[in-house]
C-alpha cells in the first residue's frame, strides 16, 4: 500500500515538473516549432516574408521589401527601419494575454510597422499607416489581431528614424 501511493506521488511530482516547464516556456515567448527561442529580428522576417525568410540574404531582403504585393497598394518598405517588435499586444487585455499563455499555450508579440500606402484620388488621407498586428512566438500573424491607422509624413519619418536607431542598437 505504501509503495503504491509513493508511485502515485513521484507520478504526481513529475507531471507538475512537466506542467511547470511547459507553462514557463509558454510565458516566456518560447517557439515549440523551432524548439528554441526566435530574436526580434527573426519575428520580424517571419511577419513579412513568411518561412522563406530563414534563406533569405540580408540584401535580399532588402529587395523583396521593395516589391512586396501584401497589402495591396503599399509602396515601397524600409526594411528592416520599417518595422519592430514591442512587447505584448496592447490590444489584449491583462486576462487575455494569460489566458492565451495558460491555457491556449500562445505567447504573443505585438508587431509594429510603418508603410507607405499607395492611394488614389485621395487627398483627405496620408499617405502612410501604423500597423499594429499581434503575432505568436513563431512570427505568424494571429487571425485578425490587427489594426493600422494613417500618420503623416512626420510621424513616418520620425518613426523610421527611430526604428533604425533601435536595430542598430541590437
């Protein structure tokens, strides 16, 4: 009898070590797919070239940045100043970010980017947009987490200055 409830004892202690490990890798942005963690700059790539960009040169990312067909009517990206990753989606609520995390094993990044918008006959709108989009631990885009807003030349122009400041500080 003693023997038995030991065995169910060590059972219970390694599933807790198991669960424990598990839900601190989920806390901490840990991509299962890969098994490892992915930089900024990786979520990044992820975001905007999708799984090719793990064979991508720099300059070619560069480039593809240039002729990018998603979305529709964005002019040309500068890449990498276009973007970044800032914490956690302020989209999500407290509860929802840890119950993403507990219980649906998601940790997520919020995506930032500035991009030129191509826009006909429009002059009441400017001619940029902030992207906002949540995206998970692997760099894909969660559904439709996502948001964008115009900015003006300025607010772009500050922002892509303030982007290259902080990768070049990486």
């Amino acid at each position: 009898m003693f023997k038995k409830r030991l065995n169910i004892y060590w059972i219970l202690w390694a599933a807790l070590v198991v669960l424990g490990a598990t839900q601190y890798l989920n806390h901490t942005g840990f991509c299962y797919a890969e098994m490892r963690y992915l930089s900024e700059r990786e979520l990044v790539d992820r975001y905007l070239f999708g799984e090719k960009a793990d064979t991508m040169s720099f300059e070619e990312k560069v480039e593809a940045s240039k002729h990018r067909s998603y979305p529709t009517g964005v002019g040309e990206i500068e890449y990498p100043a276009c973007c970044k990753i800032d914490g956690e989606p302020f989209m999500l609520n407290n509860l929802s970010r840890f119950a993403n995390k507990t219980f649906m094993g998601k940790y997520l990044f919020e995506f930032e980017g500035y991009i030129p918008i191509k826009r006909s006959g429009s002059t009441t709108r400017h001619p940029y947009e902030y992207i906002i989009s949540a995206i998970n631990s692997c760099g894909s885009v969660m559904g439709a987490d996502s948001t964008s807003i115009d900015v003006s030349k300025a607010s772009y122009e500050n922002a892509l200055e303030r982007n290259r400041k902080y990768w070049k500080g990486l």
